[in-house]
C-alpha cells in the first residue's frame, strides 16, 4: 500500500509543486502541516481529483489516477480516496442512515447496501442514531456520520482536511482519541491536513511541512519536532524562540542579536540560517551556554508561566526570550543566568 505524488499547479501568483510517497507495505497517517494557503488543501484535492495538476503524476497501490504526460486522469468516483471536507458536508434534511447510503449510490444491490451501513454504524459507535437528522448530533457524532459515508466504501487513501477545525478545545481532545484508535485499525494510507502542531503530533507518524506551495521537510513525527531543520518548520512545531545566527565554528554559532556563542551538539553547516530554542529548554542550573540574563515580564497559564527575558548583551529593540516553566518548578527568584544544553540549540537552515 503506498501513494506517490510528484505534481505542480499554478493558481496566478501561487505555485504548488510538491513531491512525496507514503512508504509501502507499513500504513499510517501522513499529516500536511502548515499555514493556511501554504497549498495543502489543494494537494488532497489534486488526488482526489477535484482538481487537476498542471503536470506530474498520482498513483496508488500501483493504479495510475493521473499522469500529466500520459494524459491519465481518473475521475474522482473511481480513485477509491475518501475525502473529508472541514464543514463534513452532511445533508441537513437527510437521516444518519440517509446519508450514509449516499456514499453507496453507484451500488445496486440493496442487500449489501444493507450490510455496509451496519459495518460503519458499528464500527463508528452509530448505533441508535440512524434517524437522526444532522442538526440532532453533536459536533463528534456529526464527524463519525461523515466518515461512516466515506468509509462504506471501503475506500484505498482517506483523507481529511482540518477536520476538527470547527469544534471546541474540549471535544476537539476527544475526538482526536477516537480518531486514533480508528486510523489505527484502518488499514490503509491517510492523509491529514492541519495547521495544529498539536494534532499532527497526537495523530501522525510522519509530517510533511509546507510553506508557499513547497515541502520543506518529510519526516517521522518525533523526529521532526526534535530536529525541524528550518526556520518554517521549527516555527510550526512551536519553537517561540528563532533567531538569526552564523556560523563560528564546527560545532558553534554566534547569535549577534543576543551577543553570545552558543554550543550545538550537532555539527553546524555553512548554511545556517538561524538558531532555534525552545521556550522550555532554559535552564538556570544547566551549565553549558550559560549567560546573564534580566527579567521582562510575565503571563500566567492554567499551569505555567510564560516568562520574557532579556541577555544582558543583548542588543536593544531585539525581541525578548520566552522561558516555559510549570508552576511547582518556577523559582521564587528570577535566575540571575540561563544555561541551554548544547542537544537543544537547533540549527535552521534555509
């Protein structure tokens, strides 16, 4: 099971050009990160066929949904991709039962349609709802009904764009438990698109980072928050601390904005572009890249403090430093210095 993508649309000043494959034979969920208008809603509906690439190709489980120089381009009815729309798209005067049936159209015999709605009802915890109307459900129950229609069926890719883009925090946190646990029994490749680093994280095993129509990364999930690589990607994985930097050694750079050197575990290209620390990787008893420091100021969380600081050397009308610490870890004092190991310096490059 795999899907290769190797394809470019212009759309006036934007260009989509993006180029990947899910690994065959192992399954799982690839999220789309990025801002919005990066592209990653348009690359779900290049492969599903709702729209159509200026050149490239699409293929999945060795079927060719479309090639540009062989003028392939299935229809979307016969690519066998599952589509879920932000908003779900369920028809407001139609049952639960109803609506499923709507992805059975093109099957005529009544009796399995019969049998898929009860597979999807039961998989997706529906039962006892099946006449229901859409404006009865909640916002979870709404998203199963969308997925029941796509998943009867029994579809190769499913793919979902920002699909809980519309509900609160709290069920938000739910439904993505449960989205998990059904992904997981699915079987076959998924594609998420989010903006949520958050999301991606809880729900894909690898990430894909978009900026401006191109990919600037591909890789495991951990890997990539541990390890962005560039400036756009630390960003999205929720690095709040980015700065210009140069290279002063094999492993050192220089943060003129700061007016200090900092170690790196990791050897340093010519390249380098910025530097990246996360906001909870201050420490004031670490001693490696170890500076004097002044408070700025503080916003409290449920749980934490966000606190601004400042280098002593640091040059003025530069951007104060966020520090992250939990609430039963602040110390009643401000530290006078703050050390940051070299493992959590993180080089960004273009």
């Amino acid at each position: 099971m795999s899907l290769q993508v190797a394809i470019a649309k212009s759309y006036g000043a934007f260009t989509l050009d993006v180029a990947f494959e899910t690994r065959d034979g192992s399954p799982g969920v690839l999220g789309l990160l990025g801002a919005s208008g990066c592209g990653k809603s348009l690359t779900l509906k290049c492969i599903a066929g709702i729209e159509t690439p200026d050149r490239g190709r699409i293929v999945l489980d060795g079927v060719t949904l479309f090639d540009s120089e062989k003028r392939i381009d299935l229809p979307p009815q016969k690519r066998q991709v599952g589509y879920l729309f932000q908003n779900y798209a369920l028809f407001p005067n139609m049952t639960v039962r109803q609506n499923i049936l709507c992805g059975l159209r093109r099957e005529k015999d009544k009796a399995r349609r019969e049998e898929e709605v009860r597979r999807v009802v039961s998989l997706l915890q529906l039962d006892g709802l099946e006449n229901r109307r859409p404006w009865q459900l909640s916002g979870g129950q709404q998203q199963r009904v969308a997925l029941a229609r796509i998943l009867v069926n029994r579809p190769r890719l499913l793919m979902l764009d920002e699909p809980f883009s519309a509900l609160d925090s709290h069920l938000r946190d739910k439904l993505q438990m449960e989205l998990r646990e059904l992904l997981a029994g699915f079987g076959h490749d998924v594609l998420l698109v989010t903006h949520s680093r958050d999301e991606a994280y809880h729900l894909c095993r690898r990430v894909a980072v978009l900026e401006s129509g191109r990919l600037m990364a591909v890789k495991p999930t951990k890997e990539l928050f541990a390890d962005p690589g560039s400036v756009t990607a630390a960003a999205l994985t929720g690095c709040k601390n980015i700065v210009p930097a140069r290279k002063t050694g094999e492993y050192e750079v220089e943060v003129p904005d700061w007016g200090i050197r900092l170690q790196t575990a990791q050897p340093v290209r010519e390249d380098v572009k910025a530097v990246g620390i996360r906001a909870h990787y201050f420490n004031p008893r670490t001693p490696q890249n170890r500076y004097a420091v002044e408070y700025l100021g503080e916003m409290e969380e449920p749980f934490e403090w966000i606190v601004e600081f400042r280098y002593v050397t640091q040059r003025p009308g530069t951007p104060p430093v966020w520090w992250r610490v939990p609430k039963d870890r602040r110390p009643q004092v401000f530290p006078a210095e703050f050390g940051v190991a070299p493992v959590n310096v993180l080089p960004l490059y273009p």
